[in-house]
C-alpha cells in the first residue's frame, strides 16, 4: 500500500526531485519483498528467519518511536506495543520449540 502510494507521488514529482523519489520507492518496495520473504519463511517453520523478524520488528519499535516523537502519538504507541508483542513472540520457547531451535 506504501509503494503504490509512493508511486503516485513519483508521477506527480517536480523534475529535480525525481531520482530520490524514485530511490525511495525502490527501497520501500525492496523492504516489503523482504518482509513477505521472512513471513513466508516463518509460516515454514524455518529457524533462519526468527533473527530477521526480529530485526523486522525493531524497525517498527524505531518507527513507533520516530512517531511518537514527531507525528501521530497514538499511532506510534500502537507500533511500538504491536513491534514488542511480536518480538517476544518471536522469541517465546513455543516459538523456538516450533522452529526446531531447541
């Protein structure tokens, strides 16, 4: 949804910003590849991609912080709660029983 979002700002650019915001929109369409791998990794219960969620989900605690600070409060608050619940999910001993990590 934020790619194509960003796609629409990239049409409507002025000419001399152009290359950043098409370089930012690479970059956030290669972020979403990349979480659809690890999830897709993750529902094959495969224990090479716990560490990768992990890191996943300590850019939505910085992005929840980032928020907090500068934009919408609640909306930060819920990324930061939604990034901890996650990542101690992630590392919980059911999880790493189910990924073979015991």
């Amino acid at each position: 949804m934020l790619s194509a979002y960003l796609l629409v700002l990239d049409f409507t650019a002025e000419a001399g910003s152009i290359a950043v915001a098409a370089s930012l929109t690479a970059f956030t369409v290669l972020g979403a590849i990349a979480v659809v791998f690890v999830a897709r990794a993750l529902a094959r219960r495969s224990a090479h991609a716990r560490g990768p969620a992990i890191v996943v989900q300590l850019f939505v605690i910085a992005s929840g912080g980032f928020l907090l600070q500068t934009g919408t409060a609640w909306v930060g608050a819920l990324l930061m709660v939604f990034g901890v619940g996650v990542g101690l999910l992630c590392v919980v001993p059911p999880t790493t029983r189910a990924l073979g990590l015991d």
